[in-house]
C-alpha cells in the first residue's frame, strides 16, 4: 500500500479557498436575514432552496432587494471578493495539484 503525500502549500490553498467560499454563503445567509426583516411576510426570501423559488431569480432578488434597503451596505461587495478570491485560491490549488501528480 502507497502513501501519497501532498504538499501542504496545496492543501493550504485549497482550505483557505474553501474558507473563504464558505464565509461568502453565510455573509448571503445574513444578507437574507436583513432583506427579510424589512420585507413582508408574505414576500420573504426562503433561506434554503425552493423549487417555486428559481436560484438564479433568487440571487438577482437577494441583490437588488439589499441594495434597494441597505444602499450603503458593504455585504455584497465582500461577498463577491470572498467568491472570486475562494475560486482563484481554489483554482491555483488544482493547478499545483495536477502538476504533482505528473
């Protein structure tokens, strides 16, 4: 039985990719929480997936909705830079992860 071993500048960036991807949903999960304390019952954003809810209107509803009430709300700019840093951080991990195993 063979052990591989990965470098831990890989793992590294593949954690903190994953850290930083999973801070951006919980900082989407608190732009609901707001979004929905100032919207009706009626008209509040379901928390988990919906199949009456589509993700994509979801998101673009989410956006505007915290734009429309927190106009001067940093959540959505630090939720985008978490995403694309968590990809880039992810990505650059992959890549030093394929040139390994070569």
């Amino acid at each position: 039985m063979s052990v591989i071993t990965v470098p831990v500048g890989v793992v590294a960036l593949l954690a903190a990719g994953t850290t930083f991807i999973v801070t951006s949903n919980l900082i989407l999960y608190m732009m609901i929480g707001q979004v929905n304390r100032k919207l009706p019952e009626n008209q509040q954003i379901p928390y988990f997936f919906s199949f009456s809810y589509p993700y994509v209107n979801r998101m673009a509803t989410i956006k505007r909705e915290y734009k429309r009430f927190y106009p001067g709300g940093c959540l959505q700019m630090t939720r985008t830079v978490l995403n694309v840093l968590g990809f880039v951080l992810m990505a650059a991990g992959a890549w030093h992860l394929s040139h390994f195993w070569r």
